[in-house]
C-alpha cells in the first residue's frame, strides 16, 4: 500500500471518529444525522475501499479502487444532507464497481461458497464481497421506496438501519483473514470450519431481518447463536492458528467481537424490560458501537493495509494495550466528558499511525 494512500486513510478513519463525537459540540436543533458521516466513512468509505484494494491484490490503487473511494465519499455526503437522487444514481454505480471487482476475483455466481473444497478463508472473502453489493443494492430500494414509492412502511425500514449493513462486509473479511491462517488438516476441523461460515453469514442474514421486522425474541435467539458461533471460531483459532504476529491482533479483535455480542444481547433484552427507552440506552448502545467499529473490524482492516509487510517492528501487546483503552474506556466516557472525546482521538491517531507507518519484514526474535 502506498504512503499516500496509508496517510489518506488515517485521516478519513480519524474523521468517522471525530463525526462521531462531533455532536457534542453542535446545538442540538441540527436537522442532519452526524451519525452517518461517522458510520458511512468507516464502514462504507474506508472499509469498502480496503477491502477492494485487498481483493485486486495490486501494489497500487487501481482504477475501481479510485472510483469506489470518490463515489463512497459522495454517497457519505448526499446521504448525510439527504439528497437522494444523487445517492440512488451512486449506488448503481458503487454496485457495478463491486461486481467487477468480485467477478475478476471469483465466479460471476458464488459456487465456490457451496462448494465443501473450498478454503473457509476464500468463501468468507467472496461473502465479503457479496454483503457490500447486497447491502447497497437493498439501501437503494430502502431510499426509493421511503422517499419516493413509498409503498412498504415499517418503522426500522430506514437508510440509518444500515449502518450495520455497511459494517457485514468488514466483519466476514476479518474473519476471512482468521481462517486463512488456520490450516484446515482433519475432517472434523473442515467440518467445523464450514460449520462457522455458515453460522455467521445465516445468522447475520436473520438477524438484519429481524431487526427489519422489529422481532425482539427471534434477535435474543439469533445473537445467542452468534455468540455461540464466535466463540467456538475464537477457540478453534487460539488453538490452530499460526503463531503470527498478525495472530494477536486477530486474537484481539476477536476479544473485541465477543465484547460487541455480549453488550448487543444485553441491549436486546433491555428492550423487554417495562420503562424501556432508547436514550437511556445509548451508553450501552455507543460501547458495542465503538467496540465493533474501531475494535474489531479495525484490528481486520489494518491487518490488511500491512499485509505483505509483516512482521513489523513493533511491540504488539502494547499498541493491543492502548486499543482496548482506546475503545473499551476512552471512547465511551468521551459521550459524556470532551476531555475523553481528546484522549480517544490522540490515542486512536497514534495507534493508527503506528500499525500504517511502523517499518515492516524485519528481522524479529518472536511476535509478541
């Protein structure tokens, strides 16, 4: 990955956090959602370029890279200020770019994913790829039902429910990147393996219907069965997995995404409690966020930015360290006190720069 694009990245991440916290310093009369600034250039606009980078597996951005990142960028915009002639016509465009990219990797139709053979690593990668065109395609048919048709109304129908859409993607490359660094020896790991894709991507397909349909018991089910599939791929990992200096940032990131289903259970269940209400959630609503945003599905993204450079020359369990800080404490209370919005922000730069920018394929004793 070029420098230019390294430092390109930084800032746009830097930026979905700061969007994140941006409200706190605004009057709260603002007619516009700052939420999708933050989740758009994450999820969408850095994500979704990474991601395509890593799948082309060219040293430098191609052509369909520039365009997804230019597109995405003004997706974030008009979405953000709710225009949405400009985001329909986007869309389309974002989707064919995807595709292109996804058929020149794989097959037009997904075989491969049915396909026992197939390296677990290579069908979460395909879904990854899938999950993003799907997502934008079902958001285009959200906005123009919503703001034009308006045929279907259900109250969770909304271009904001996909915040989680846009973030799909980033989690099944993550773990594309965990089983491919697991070899697949016996049947029974084989079997395991599969058993893990497919409990991911079926129970995020119902749990988004869910959602959709505003199902709370089937969510209770659906999450508890994800958690139950997470940790047995976070087992299965610590045990098969190369001993990679990339293994501990996975292993992290993994800590992150059991953090994340167990405050989003937990967020689940206190909707049956009597008295319910959203606000006085959001404490425990902006933890998963912030835990599944900038912990897990970045410990995936910057693994990939560095990915034919490691090891690096780093000390891992002290960046892993400031992470969990950074995420789990800092990021949360900066909800609340502006002095935790500054420490998240330096910290989050810091950790960003060091993984970006820190010289790799040197020589190492061990991976810490």
């Amino acid at each position: 990955m070029s420098t230019g694009f390294k430092i390109f990245i930084l800032v746009l991440m830097v930026l979905a956090l700061a969007f994140g916290f941006l409200s706190l310093f605004l009057p709260h009369d603002i007619p516009y959602n700052l939420d999708r600034l933050h989740i758009f250039l994450f999820n969408l606009c850095s994500g979704g370029s990474i991601l395509l980078y890593f799948t082309e597996g060219q040293k430098h951005l191609s052509k369909n890279v520039y365009s997804f990142l230019i597109l995405t960028l003004l997706y974030a915009v008009f979405a953000f200020l709710e225009i949405y002639v400009p985001v329909l016509v986007i869309t389309l465009l974002l989707i064919l770019l995807v595709e292109t990219v996804r058929t020149q990797r794989f097959s037009w139709f997904p075989w491969n994913i049915f396909r026992s053979g197939t390296p677990v690593s290579e069908k979460f990668h395909q879904a990854a790829l899938l999950c993003l065109s799907l997502g934008l395609l079902i958001s285009a048919a959200v906005v123009l039902n919503n703001h034009f048709v308006k045929i279907v109304y259900l109250p969770k129908l909304h271009l904001d429910t996909f915040f989680l859409g846009f973030s799909f993607p980033l989690s099944l490359i993550t773990f594309s990147l965990i089983f491919s660094i697991m070899p697949e020896k016996t049947t029974l790991i084989r079997v395991l393996t599969n058993l893990s894709f497919w409990s991911v991507n079926l129970g995020v397909i119902l749990f988004f219907l869910f959602i959709i349909f505003d199902l709370l018991v089937p969510q209770v089910v659906v999450t508890t069965l994800l958690f139950a599939a997470v940790v047995m791929a976070f087992i299965l990992f610590a045990r098969l997995g190369k001993q990679l200096q990339q293994k501990a940032f996975l292993i992290s990131g993994m800590g992150f995404l059991v953090y994340t289903a167990v405050t989003g259970i937990l967020y689940i269940i206190y909707e049956f409690v009597p008295g319910y209400s959203h606000d006085n959630l959001k404490w425990l609503l902006r933890m998963h966020s912030f835990a599944s945003l900038y912990g897990w599905n970045l410990c995936g993204l910057a693994i990939i930015c560095r990915y034919h450079d490691f090891p690096l020359r780093l000390h891992s369990m002290e960046i892993i360290l400031l992470h969990w800080v950074t995420v789990i404490f800092f990021a949360p209370l900066g909800g609340y006190f502006r002095f935790f919005v500054v420490c998240t922000l330096v910290c989050y730069t810091a950790i960003l720069y060091t993984i970006l920018f820190t010289k790799g394929r040197l020589p190492m004793v061990a991976p810490n």
